[in-house]
C-alpha cells in the first residue's frame, strides 16, 4: 500500500499522533498493542500459520 488513502479515519488519526505527537513511553505501548491484535488476528485467522 503506497499510502494511508485506503485506510479507515480511525487508522490514519492514530499514524498521525504517532508521527508528530506521542510521547516515547506511549509509542512503546502502542507497538505492544498492535503487535499483540495483529497476532491474534491472524492466528484467528489462520493466515501466516502453516
């Protein structure tokens, strides 16, 4: 994807406060956040699990 066009309001607010306005303590629970529903989107999912 070349840009945050395609994604949902939501999802570009939220590149925007990670970009130019949260500070370090929360970029690190953000990631943890993310990383973690990714996850478990995908195993749900079954998609990246062989």
């Amino acid at each position: 994807m070349k840009g945050t066009d395609q994604l949902p309001k939501s999802i570009r607010k939220a590149i925007r406060y990670i970009k130019q306005d949260a500070p370090e303590q929360k970029l690190l629970d953000i990631q943890g956040l993310l990383n973690r529903s990714i996850e478990e989107r995908m195993t749900k999912s079954k998609v990246g699990c062989k």
